[in-house]
C-alpha cells in the first residue's frame, strides 16, 4: 500500500506542475492537441500551433524566393546565350542575346542591365548606329531587335566608337580594326557588270581584271600599280572602300543583318571563367533570363 500511495502521490504532483504550466494550452508541439474522441470527449482539435521563430515551411520559403524576383514580361520573347566569356580580355569578351522568331514586333533593348549573380559586376545597354558612317560622326538611337534578331555584348570598348548594327559592307571594318567575334567577311562582290564600259571614259580590260582580283571586304589603300591607267585609279579610290559599297548596297532588300554589336565600354572583364550566373534586367530592374556555366 505504501507504494500506491507514492505512485498516486507523483501522479498528482505531475498533474499539478502541468495544470500550472498552462495546461492543455501549453502547446509543446509544432501542431494542435486531439481530444479524444466520443463518448468520452468530442475528438476535436484544440491549442494552436508551434511559431518558432526564423522558421518558415518549406512552401512558404519557395514562395517567398519566387517573388523576390520579378520576371519580366520579356521573358521568353530574349534569351541569353554564352559567347565566349572564358577569356581576361575585356576586348574577346561577349555573351549573346537572341530575339525569338516567334516575337510579334522589335524589342528595346537599349537601358538594359546585364549583371553577374555572383559578383555583382554589370552595365547597362545603351545606344546604337542602325547605319555607321566611316570617318563621321555617327548619330546614336535606341537599340531594337526584330523578331529573330540576335547581339553580340561585348564588354570591352568598340574599335570605331560605336554600337553598330551589321550590313552588307560592315565586313570592311575588319581590315583595319580588331572585332571579337570577327566581323562577317561576306561584303558584295564587284561584278563586271557594275563597271564603267570598257572604251573612252570607261576603264580599260586590264583595270577590270584588277578590280576583280582584289578580296573581298578589302579597301585598296596602296598606290595602284602604274601600268593601269588614272582613270582606273581614281575609280578604285571613290569606290572599292565601306563608304563606296554603302553607296552602291544600302537599298539592296539583305542590305541589313540580323546582328548588332553591342559595345560595354568596360576596362576590365565581367564574367568569371567559370562558376558563373549572369542574369538579363529589362528597363524596371525585372529578370528577362539567366544563364549558368
């Protein structure tokens, strides 16, 4: 008997510390108490659940991070692409970035921010020439891709001071200047049939056998040989350049290319070699597409 008393002693000193400590409301655990079911309670749950602080499910956490990055309503419409950002260059460095063809009108791009997740290191879009002009100051506009488009982001600066859209003569800047990637070499070749007529005022059989050995997308800068005359001189200097095939292409219907070079202007590089997420900003600060390697 002496043991029973002891065991019913404890008992009640346990009930006690409990009913003290708040009970059925104490609510030690992360979810609400069941009372037991019918006849001897209703079976309904009762007390309310655990808040600890700093803690948040699984769900709400994925939420939260999901509306912490706007997307874009660009997103889907322009998608980043590598180039070759494995390089300390600032002047090989480039991604790309593609208009898709499925895109119903052209995109602005120009106030765009390109930007590393993991450095923190960008810039910003900025303006372009939709027809550079050798030796002149070109005037700068807003940047838009057409369906289907696609730019080169370099991040160095321009070799000809400018952001320029590609055509059919862009291939003459090469000669002279350094391009990553290099420009297309693909300039229109001189046919016969665009030469003056052989005869008075015309060029001669052996000035236009000349003309047409010379390379593609090349700007005859040397003095030409003297056995040709100065009449084929002086044609070979006013045309044979970028500005003369500008003159004689830009109303051609593929006088324009599907590419632009877009020029950062940075002194160093942006990207790391690897382990790098860059991300694409529209104008409002919000994610158009990212990228990882």
């Amino acid at each position: 008997m002496d043991m029973l008393k002891w065991i019913i002693f404890i008992l009640v000193i346990l009930w006690i510390v409990w009913f003290l400590t708040g009970g059925p409301k104490s609510g030690f655990v992360s979810q609400p108490f069941l009372r037991p079911p019918a006849p001897l309670d209703t079976g309904e749950l009762y007390g309310e659940p655990l808040s600890i602080p700093g803690f948040e499910s699984r769900s709400e956490t994925g939420s939260a991070q999901e509306e912490s990055a706007p997307t874009s309503i660009f997103s889907g419409s322009i998608q980043l692409a590598v180039g070759n950002p494995y390089t300390q260059s600032p002047q090989e460095e480039y991604v790309e970035i593609r208009a898709s063809y499925s895109n119903t009108q052209p995109i602005n791009i120009t106030g765009w921010e390109i930007k590393s997740a993991i450095s923190g290191l960008g810039a910003k879009i900025g303006q372009g020439v939709y027809l550079p002009a050798s030796g002149l100051v070109n005037r700068e506009e807003q940047i838009f891709l057409n369906p289907g488009d696609h730019a080169v982001i370099n991040t160095g600066r321009s070799p000809n001071g400018v952001s320029f859209r590609l055509n059919s003569c862009t291939g003459y800047f090469e000669q002279f200047q350094d391009f990553a990637p290099q420009l297309p070499s693909q300039c229109p070749l001189i046919e016969t049939k665009d030469l003056p007529a052989v005869g008075a005022g015309g060029l001669n059989d052996a000035c236009i056998n000349y003309i047409e050995r010379l390379p593609q997308c090349f700007a005859h800068v040397l003095a030409v040989p003297t056995e040709l005359s100065s009449a084929c001189g002086e044609y070979i200097n006013k045309n044979i350049h970028y500005s003369g095939c500008v003159a004689a292409h830009k109303n051609d219907s593929d006088f324009y290319k599907s590419e632009w070079r877009i020029f950062l202007n940075q002194n160093t590089e942006l990207w790391r070699q690897t382990r790098e997420t860059i991300k694409l900003f529209d104008a409002q600060g919000k994610v158009i597409d990212s990228l990882s390697y």
